[in-house]
C-alpha cells in the first residue's frame, strides 16, 4: 500500500483547513482539554483528595464550565473575547476549588489555551488579484476589477504645521507659581 491510498481527498482538507483557520481552533481544544484533565483529577482514587458541601460543588463546576467554553469557542468564534476572559479567570479559579487546577496541568492548559483565545484575530477577506485570471479554455485571461483606493479625509488647513522636532525643541514657558509671586 502507498501513503496515497490512505491520505484524504484534497478538497475535504483545503475545507478542514479553512474551517480551523476561521476560528481560535488551537485555544478551543487546550481549554477542552485542561477542562477535562481537571474532571479526571477530581475523580483519581488518590486518598488525599477531599471535596465536601460548596467547594465540592465547585470542584465540579469550575472544569465543567472550561470544557462547556472550550467547546463554545470553537462553535461560535465572534463571542471569543468573553470566553477566552471567563477562561482565564476561571483556570486561576481552579487552582483553589480543583485539586491545584488539576495538578497544574489542567490550570496551565486553561491558561494557556484562554491567552490565545484573547490574542487570536478573524483572518479578513483578500481582496481582488492584480494578477489576471484566466477565463475558458482557449481564450484569453480576463481582467480582475482594481479595488479603488478608500477616499482620504481632507487636510485641516487650520491646524499648525509645525514640526515634532521644533515643537520639543522651543525653550519652555516660565513657571508661574503662585507663592514666588507672593513674595
């Protein structure tokens, strides 16, 4: 058997891909996932391990709900600055109520993964070629419209032109404090 025959079509990775790069794909999954090390820490048969009334609760809630926005970011990228903030917060939050935030694997995946939430931008549209396009086979390539420039704001002729460097070079005003006048 070649590498060929097991490899997937083109067009369902060039889609693949496409889908991962339109949204913090990488951040969604560390946070999955420290969400979800955090749950398995809370259910390890250690013996030190000890969760009673409200702090039990939150030992539950707190990776519940970073798997639950791990998962969100993913489906609905336009809300990631809510979740990568709510991440964040709530993998320092871990580090109280979930076993040291999983034994500081699960908290620095949270952590991690909610930083890249927070810093990760929507990939804008290209805009139209300048190279042209070839059109049918047999004919020759069309041209692609040129976007024309945005229009620019007027200059105020009002305001002073002077320089950067004169301004912070011209010697300052005098002092005027109100006791040296007094006398």
């Amino acid at each position: 058997m070649t590498a060929g025959q097991h490899s997937a079509p083109a067009g369902v990775r060039t889609r693949w891909r496409r889908w991962r790069r339109a949204r913090p794909f990488t951040a969604g999954l560390l946070i999955a996932l420290g969400g979800a090390e955090m749950l398995v820490t809370l259910r390890a048969p250690l013996g030190v391990l000890l969760h009673v009334g409200p702090q039990g609760l939150a030992a539950y809630l707190v990776p519940l709900v970073l798997f639950i926005c791990g998962v969100l970011l993913i489906t609905t990228p336009q809300q990631r600055v809510f979740y990568a903030v709510l991440s964040l917060v709530l993998g320092l939050v871990s580090w109280l109520t979930s076993n040291l935030g999983g034994f500081l694997i699960g908290m620095l995946l949270a952590l991690v993964g909610g930083a890249l939430a927070f810093a990760w931008t929507p990939v804008k549209a290209r805009a139209a070629r300048s190279a042209p396009e070839a059109g049918p086979a047999g004919t020759e390539p069309t041209e692609v419209a040129e976007v024309a420039p945005a229009q620019r704001e007027p200059v105020d002729r009002s305001a002073p032109t002077e320089s950067l460097d004169a301004i912070l070079s011209a010697e300052p005003a005098p002092h005027r404090d109100a006791r040296a006048e007094r006398g």
